[in-house]
C-alpha cells in the first residue's frame, strides 16, 4: 500500500493569499496560507503589492508546509499550482516557482484552474464531510467570479450562468465601503445583519435572462439609498448599520438563491455544492441548510479554511489530475482569464 501514496506539494498565488499545502492522494497533510495585511491600508487588492509580496512569502510558505507535513521534497510526487484565473503578476510568481521546483526536482508539474478547484475542494478527504454525487450543481461565490455550473464529472464542468459585471463578493466589499467599514468589508456585513433586521431596507433586485448574475444596479442603488438618507440625517449609517447590512445581505442571498432555483427546475439537479470565500458568509450558509429542509435539495457546504483561497483544493485537483496522467510542461504560462473547462 505505501507505493500508492502520492504526494502531491501544491501552490496558490492567484490574488493576495500565498499558500502551500501537502496531500496525501486525497488527504490534507498540511494547509499553509499567508495573508498580506498591507491591502487594508488601500481598501483593496493592489496587483503589484501583491505581487512583492508573494515574491517575500512564497519560499517559507512552501517551507512550512513541507515541514508541518513532516515531508521530505524528495518525497514528492508532483507539483500542482494555480495557473488562473487570478492577477497575472501574483500569478507569475507560483507558476514560476513552481516551474522552477519541479524541474531541479525532475517531478510532473500540474496545472490547476483556480475556481474549478474550489468546486473540487469537496473532495478533500475529512471524516466530518461527505462528498457530492455526480452530477451536481455548484455555485462559486468570490470577491472574482460568480457562476453556477453543471458538474458531471471531476473535468466535465459546463458554466450555466455568470455574473455579467460585478462578483457578489465585490458587491458585498462595495457595499460595505460606501458604509465606510474597513476592507475586506464582507464578512463585516455578515456580522452585523446577524443584529439587524432584513425587511428594514427593500432594495431593487436585478432583472437578468437565464442563470447569469449583475450586481452593478444593486450597488448603485445602495449608493443613492445612502447618499439620501444621510442628506436628512448625517448620523443615519452609524444610527442604522445593522439593519443597513442585514437589508444588504438579504437582498445578495435573495438573488443567488432565487438563481439557484432557477437552475434546480431547469435541470432537475437539486445537489448542491458552494464555493469560494463568500461560501464563508454565515447567511448562505443558512440559506441552503433551510433548502435542505424545505426544498428537499441536499446541500454541501465546504469547511471554512477551504472557502477562501487555499492550496489544498489545489492540491485535490492536482491528485486528480495525476490519477489521470494530466500533466503539463515547462512551456506552460500564467493565464490571467481562464475560463473553467479552458
């Protein structure tokens, strides 16, 4: 049995988060990430800070997995890495590290794209888990992307809808900076709408053909909603931030869910899996644990550390991948748009 294990060292660098995480075939053995604080500042990703500081990171990142693992690098099998979608720069430097690696190493190299990876994070092996059945529906929700795809199997994905402008991680970041919360403002939004009440505030929902997504209206009507209320009353954020944000999460809840069952009637899936860091908020998560009990939709719901951006779902596809001999070489590039099946 030893001769199976794979070892699969894997590396994600695709927006501000360094991380290095070490799998066993399908278990985690360790999961670093680092984050850079300097973006707060900035009330935002900066791609170039960004960049640096993968460049500052990267090295002990991958160190310290290697380490907690309690693995030697000789004792790799391969190395899967982000290659995109993300910021070109930050992606340059785990493409190229990885490269690097894997060649004075002599291992496959593996190339992985970043939101397939967070649909196939589900298959990360934890006894406190269960995995989705093919096929299934899964909603990626992110500060990048917003999508819902058909999932027939671990590399047939087909996208059935997307956001056509802003992500609903944007919006919610948005939304929050015109409340004048510090960035990331998202999960601050989910703090506070657990004080306040949802029906305080109605705010238009967009009206989009099909499965796709746009949240560019909602965040503009959120503006001028904020921008009258404080010409009559300077103090009315502060006054009413609670029910401000639970109003503002509803509404975001509202459009993915009523999307969600649009693509439940139209395809007859009611498996459901989510992913992405907004897969972290405390309100989707409710949301689709009520499905379960009132649309009879079975829903899978990831552990938080592996919402947000981390190298163990990077590593899950990698092991897939080697499983099936999809490797790639040293001419491959960073991608910065990477469609999912591209």
């Amino acid at each position: 049995m030893e001769n199976r294990k794979k070892y699969i060292l894997a590396i994600e660098s695709s927006c501000d988060d360094t991380s290095a995480a070490v799998l066993c075939n399908t278990k985690v053995l360790s999961n670093v990430v680092a984050t850079q604080e300097i973006h707060k500042q900035y009330g935002g990703v900066v791609p170039e800070l960004a960049s640096r500081a993968h460049q500052q990171n990267i090295v002990p990142v991958v160190h310290q997995a290697l380490a907690k693992a309690n693995i030697d690098k000789k004792q790799l099998s391969a190395i899967a890495f982000t290659r995109g979608p993300g910021l070109m720069g930050s992606l340059l430097v785990g493409t190229s590290f990885a490269k690097s690696l894997a060649l004075g190493l002599d291992i496959p190299l593996i190339e992985v794209n970043h939101m397939e990876a967070h649909i196939l994070a589900h298959f990360i092996e934890d006894e406190n888990q269960t995995a989705p059945t093919f096929p299934f529906l899964a909603m990626t929700i992110s500060g990048g992307h917003t999508q819902i795809v058909k999932v027939s199997d671990y590399f047939s994905m087909e996208v059935l809808g997307e956001t056509l402008d802003d992500a609903v991680g944007e919006a919610f970041d948005k939304s929050a900076k015109l409340m004048g919360l510090p960035y990331p403002g998202g999960p601050l939004i989910d703090r506070y709408a657990k004080l306040g009440k949802p029906d305080a505030f109605q705010f238009p929902k967009p009206k989009v053909d099909g499965l796709n997504f746009s949240f560019s209206g909602l965040k503009t009507s959120i503006l001028y909603f904020l921008q009258r209320e404080t010409q009559k009353n300077p103090d009315f954020v502060s006054q009413n931030m609670n029910d401000i944000c639970a109003s503002v999460q509803f509404t975001i809840l509202e459009i993915l869910m009523d999307k969600l069952q649009l693509a439940v009637d139209q395809t007859g899936i009611n498996q459901i899996a989510i992913g992405g860091g907004v897969a972290a908020n405390s309100g989707i998560r409710g949301r689709l644990k009520d499905a379960e009990e009132k649309l009879g939709w079975q829903t899978f719901i990831p552990k938080f550390e592996y919402c947000t951006d981390n190298a163990a779902m990077i590593g899950i596809v990698g092991y897939l991948k080697f499983e099936r001999g999809k490797f790639t070489d040293q001419s491959i590039a960073a991608k910065a748009r990477y469609a999912i099946g591209g």
